[in-house]
C-alpha cells in the first residue's frame, strides 16, 4: 500500500510550489483531439501500464474554477478506477497535475473524447488534453505519507480513541488533494490510521461510495463507524465490517436508506454486523438483549427508565407469574381494556377477542354503559386479578414502537404499540396473532416509578404486523426474580440459592441477607466471595 502514494527513495522532494520546475521528458507523448484519431493510446498501451512514468492532465478551461472542484468532476467522471492527482497547478485559465498507474482512467476520458461535463456550468464542459511518460518516479519524488500522517494527529482524540476523518479532504493543512472517495487513497488514509489503534472512526461527509477500503481496519480493534452522509447505495457495501466487531453504527443520509423498510434494514445490517448494538443512534440491543425499538423519546434522560421499564414489564407479564407486576402498581392505580376486531386480515379467521371484550370499557360497543364503571379496575390486586385472567402470551420487542411522551423527574407517560401471540392453553388451541396499544402513566415515588394508569387496547393483528413478527429469534433470558418479601418466599430463595451454588442454608441465607434477597445479586456475590477463596469448605453442602 505503502508504494501507492510514496515515490522515489530518500531524494528530493519536489513541493507545488516547486511544480513548475518538473521537466517535460522528452519521450513525452501528447494526447489531444488530432492525435487521438490516430489510435495513440493503443500504439502506447505499455506506457499506459508502466508504473514508473507520471502523466500530465491539463484542463484547458478551468478559468475560475476552483481546485476542489475541477478534481471532484474528473473523479467522479472515472469513477470508480483510479486517478490520485497530485501537484496541483493553475495557471491562467488551464489548470493541471500529475497521475500515475492510472491507465483505466485514461482510457475512459480519452473514449469521451477527452470532454468531462461540467455539473455547476451547462454547456461548457471541461476540455483535456493529456501528456503521456510526462516525467518519471527517477525525477520527481513525494512523499504524502508525512503530510497526511500529521493531519491525522491532529484528527485524533485519544482520550477516546477516536478518528474524525470528516469532510477530510477539505483539510486545511492537506498539501495533496486526498478525497476518500477515491477507494485506493481511502484505503492508504485508513492504512495510515492504524498506527493509533482507533476504536472509533468517523467518515461522514465524504462521498464514500465503496467501503472496500475498509478491509485496511481489518485485525484492529474498531468497534464503532461512522458513515453518515455518503453515497452508499446499498447495504450489499457493508460486506467489508463482516471481519470487524462493530457495535455502533451510523448510516443515515446514504441512498440506501431509502431502499429499505425499517424492519428489513434492521434485520440485513445485522447479517453484516452480527454484534452491533446501536443503528443510527438507536439502541437495538443490551448486554445481549435487544432492546426495545422506539420512535419519539420526549427527552434522552427517559431512555434508561424506558429500557428498565418495559423490559421488565414484557418479561414478567409473559411469564406464568404476573403477579410478579404487582408491586409495579400504585395501591390506588386505574386500568381500562379495550378490545377491537379487524376483518380481512390474516389473524381474522382464528381470532377470538371475548375473553378481552368481557372486560372491554369501550362505551361505543357496551350494552349496558353501567358496565363501563364496573370494567374500570382500581387497585393493584384488582388489575392483577384481572391480567391473571388474560390468555398467556409471548410478546415480540421487535415489533415495538415506543413514544415516551412526557418525561420528568415527577412523571412519564410511555406509549408502547407492537405484537404478542396468544399462547395455546390445551391440544385443540391454536396460536393467535394479536395486536396491542398501552399506554403507562408513570409516578415517580421516592425515586422508583410506578404505574398510576394503564389503557390497553387488544385487536387481532394486522397482516402488515402479522408477516413481519417474530422472525428474529429472542435471546434466552435469565429468570427475573423480583426481591423476596415473605417468609415463604425467602425460603423459596434460599432453596433455589442452594441448588445453584452447592453451598449450605447458612451461607445461601447469608449472601442473600447481604443483597435483601435479590437472587441476581446474590449470585453475583457468591461469585465474588468464591474467586478470592471466602467461602470456607464447611460452608458448601457435602
């Protein structure tokens, strides 16, 4: 990589201001519109491919174009083959610079008959002419490495081990034009970048369109990318960080974005980077689990209460012990259901709802508007009971859309859509889709929330909800145990304790006592106390 942009040995090193010096070799060969209807570049094809020899590129109208802008249209136009440009000169109205290994590229202008349309101006497109075996690597040396090398200390945070190559080429203190865009100078930029060991890198704005280069990060330890606001046209690109171990990254404001609805994109980007834990800022997933999708968080200080919340929630309501919610539940809360039908979907033809519309508040559809008092459930044991009475299901965390829609240090209100099936109670039930919409009003109480409220409305699920649930196989979950209160419970605990440590009741009773009976910590202590060699023989079971 290193010989793709280092030339020549330890001799001079000739500057842009020194440009004007390069000497025309007088083997030259001159391409412009008469000698190019003389087959030239085919009597001079091993000129073409000789390494050794750099080339001349002069555009003959630049006028008052600018340097970014003249090379951005010529590299564009023969992309993706390679042009790295360097010695940059304008003079009067024709600008030039010099190539090397390159031959494609002249192949492609010279078929467009050395005319590159010029984007910012209609009609006036810009006109080459191209000097061949212009000198040699023997009489014109550079080295960009040092230069691009100081420029990425300066873009370096390792506080954080971070890279910010963004809008890179714009650099002030690049002598060279390097735009990483070009696949080989991203490549030696990415190259060059290994030295820090990053972690993080950021290449947003820089109209990326192949992440091939991103195989030079290959055997370093970068885990978070930044590619936003590029030209990535699809998530087939992302083949490069299969060999990376990303958990963090960001694609928004490629073309892509666009080809893609939010589950599939998901799913694929996935297939790319199996551990990634953050898409577009967005938390996928935890400590291995995934996390609970959302589209609005009213204010980013609500995300951990969201994530605590519902993954608790979820968890304990699809276990066979709800009653594990009731201390989720103020003494005094309020809980209505609500329960719909939707014909012509793929859920209608098994879809049952009388076990929820027994309970439904919906005035609209109650007989008897006495009821709509008698359905509204106060109380924690009340809303348990009832819960309780509900058919067991299992609920898909993929398919949720979550609005957090208040949020302060007094209240919150979370509004949770997605869907759950209906698991089979005997031989003869089948396996229901079914929709949902709950909406929590949240108490904050000597700084734990609780639920003051809850809505729930229930409805066979919509074929659009149907086709895409519970495609993404869920994580074994450890068992949630909340704290033991009771003395039956501790006793519970402290068996359980036992079971999964070996030790006796006495020590089982003294690491839970040490955590209050929270089995999750306790192990955890065991854990501990086993490692540094606490735990006296006598204190495990024979």
């Amino acid at each position: 990589m290193a010989s793709t942009l280092f030339f020549g040995g330890e001799s001079q090193s000739i500057t842009n201001l020194d440009a004007k010096k390069i000497r025309q070799n007088v083997q030259a060969i001159i391409v412009n519109d008469f000698s190019l209807q003389t087959g030239i570049l085919y009597k001079n094809k091993e000129v073409l491919e000789n390494p050794i020899y750099w080339h001349k590129f002069i555009v003959n109208n630049a006028e008052d174009f600018s340097r970014d802008l003249i090379l951005k249209t010529i590299l564009d136009h023969v992309q993706p083959l390679d042009l790295i440009p360097v010695f940059f000169l304008k003079e009067g109205s024709s600008a030039s610079f010099l190539a090397r290994n390159c031959g494609a590229a002249i192949e492609k202008i010279c078929k467009d008959n050395l005319i590159i349309d010029n984007p910012y101006v209609k009609n006036q497109p810009f006109k080459l002419s191209i000097i061949l075996r212009y000198s040699t690597t023997n009489d014109v040396k550079i080295d960009v490495s040092k230069n691009i090398s100081k420029v990425l200390r300066k873009r370096t945070n390792t506080a954080t081990s971070t890279i910010n190559l963004e809008n890179f080429y714009q650099d002030s203190d690049l002598s060279e034009f390097c735009i990483l865009s070009q696949p080989k100078l991203m490549s030696y930029v990415l190259h060059l970048s290994r030295l820090s060991k990053p972690k993080s890198i950021i290449l947003s704005n820089n109209e990326i369109r192949s992440l091939v280069p991103i195989e030079a990060l290959w055997g370093i330890n970068v885990t978070s990318l930044d590619l936003r606001n590029n030209l990535i046209m699809s998530l087939t690109e992302l083949e490069p960080l299969t060999q990376l171990k990303i958990t963090e990254l960001w694609l928004e404001g490629n073309p892509l974005c666009d080809n893609y609805d939010e589950h599939t994109y998901i799913q694929r980007v996935k297939e790319y980077c199996p551990k990634i834990e953050r898409l577009d800022g967005v938390l996928l997933k935890h400590n291995g689990f995934p996390s609970f999708r959302r589209n609005f968080l009213c204010n980013s200080s609500g995300h951990d209460l969201v994530d605590q919340f519902l993954e608790y929630y979820f968890t304990s309501y699809d276990s066979s012990n709800r009653a594990m919610l009731k201390n989720l539940y103020h003494k005094g809360a309020l809980f209505s259901l609500t329960a719909d039908y939707h014909p012509m979907q793929l859920s209608s033809p098994s879809a049952q709802l009388k076990r929820y519309k027994t309970y439904s508040r919906n005035v609209l559809s109650l007989a008897d508007l006495s009821r709509s008092d008698l359905n509204l459930q106060q109380g924690s044991k009340a809303i348990i009971d009832l819960l309780n009475l509900l058919p067991p299901s299992e609920h898909d965390p993929y398919s949720f859309t979550v609005d957090l829609i208040h949020y302060s240090d007094v209240c919150a209100i979370v509004v949770v859509t997605g869907v759950f099936k209906e698991l089979p109670e005997s031989i003869l039930d089948a396996e229901r889709f079914m929709g949902f919409n709950r909406c929590f009003a949240l108490e904050s109480i000597n700084g734990e929330y609780c639920i003051i409220n809850e809505q729930m409305h229930v409805f066979n699920a919509l074929t659009s909800q149907q086709v895409k649930a519970f495609k993404h196989e869920r994580p074994i979950r450890p068992q949630m145990l909340p704290p033991a209160q009771t003395p039956k419970q501790k006793s519970q605990i402290i068996t359980a304790m036992k079971l999964i440590t070996n030790l006796t009741t006495e020590w089982a009773k003294k690491c839970l006592e040490e955590c209050h009976y929270d089995l999750k910590n306790a192990l955890a202590l065991f854990v501990d106390l086993y490692k540094v060699d606490k735990i006296p023989a006598d204190g495990f079971q024979n």
